[in-house]
C-alpha cells in the first residue's frame, strides 16, 4: 500500500492572519472562564477529581519478614529479568544453608518501573510501591541498598490480581 502525500501550496499574495489570530484568542478566553484544575500540590496531595492510580508503579520496596529479615532469598531472577540492568545482586549463604543476599541495590535513575522484578520474584520479596516523591539532593542517593529498601514503609502496587480470570 502506498503512502499519499498531499502538496500544500503555500500563498503567495497578500495573506491576513487575523482570522487565525482571532480564532487562538477565542480559545484563550473560552479557557479563562473554566473551572481551574490546578491542584496545589504540597498542600493538597489528592483530591475527589485527582487520584494516583492503583497500579501506579513508583519506588521499590523490599519485604521482610516476622524477625526483620528481607524475604528475598537471592535466586537472581530479578537482575535477569531487567530490562534496565539496574539490580545488583550478590547472594550469600549462611550455615544452615539459606540464601540471602549480601548486596542487593537498585539504581532508581536506570530503572524503567517495569514491575518485571515484581512479577518475576518467586518470594513476592520485591515490590514497586505507589511512592512517587523521590526527591534527592545527590545522585548517589538513588541507588537503594537493601537497608533503604526494606526501611521503604509506603504501600505496594497492585501491578495485578492474580484472582482475575482476564489476568487484568
């Protein structure tokens, strides 16, 4: 199938463009006169017209158990399944022969909040959470360790529900 291109003569002769200019200046006006949708935002956070949305996939959070431990026993699906490359793994194995991981970071500027990681983990150890104000002054402060992570306290997204028939 080909594709048509239409050839625009551009005009050569005396053009007005107060009929444009007229027409952009109605719009304006037609604006000022609606109802604002600005939210003022750090001091109102949500409002009846504005909700972050459910599956909203922002900071990670790491789970920990009843003894504070991290759930995530080291099996390095989450590093493969990246897209990114932004999860650093290296798993270590104590006496009784658990796994845990000694190094566990994730460099939130790298990440593309794909939620693989989440999905993937056979733990449900990693979570992306419903966090969206990641505010820092240094750069290296984006690269969360697995204290950080399991200290992250704000919910988790519900990426999806596995009760559902349509896997939506």
């Amino acid at each position: 199938m080909a594709i048509g291109v239409k050839v625009m003569e551009r005009p050569t002769g005396d053009v007005s463009y107060i009929r444009a200019t007229l027409k952009g200046m109605a719009l304006t006006f037609k604006h000022m006169f609606q109802a604002r949708v600005t939210l003022q935002y750090p001091e109102v956070r949500s409002s009846d017209d504005w909700r972050i949305a459910t599956r909203w996939r922002g900071t990670h959070r790491m789970l920990t158990d009843e003894q504070g431990r991290s759930k995530c026993v080291a099996c390095g699906l989450c590093p493969q399944i990246c897209p990114a490359n932004c999860i650093k793994l290296v798993p270590g194995e104590d006496e009784a022969g658990n796994r845990y991981p000694l190094i566990y970071e994730i460099d939130e500027f790298r990440c593309v909040f794909c939620g693989y990681c989440q999905e993937v983990c056979p733990e449900e150890a990693i979570h992306v959470g419903v966090h969206y104000e990641n505010a820092e002054y240094s750069r290296d402060r984006f690269v969360y360790d697995l204290e950080r992570l399991s200290a992250q306290v704000h919910p988790v997204s519900t990426l999806w529900d596995p009760t559902d028939p349509r896997g939506e």
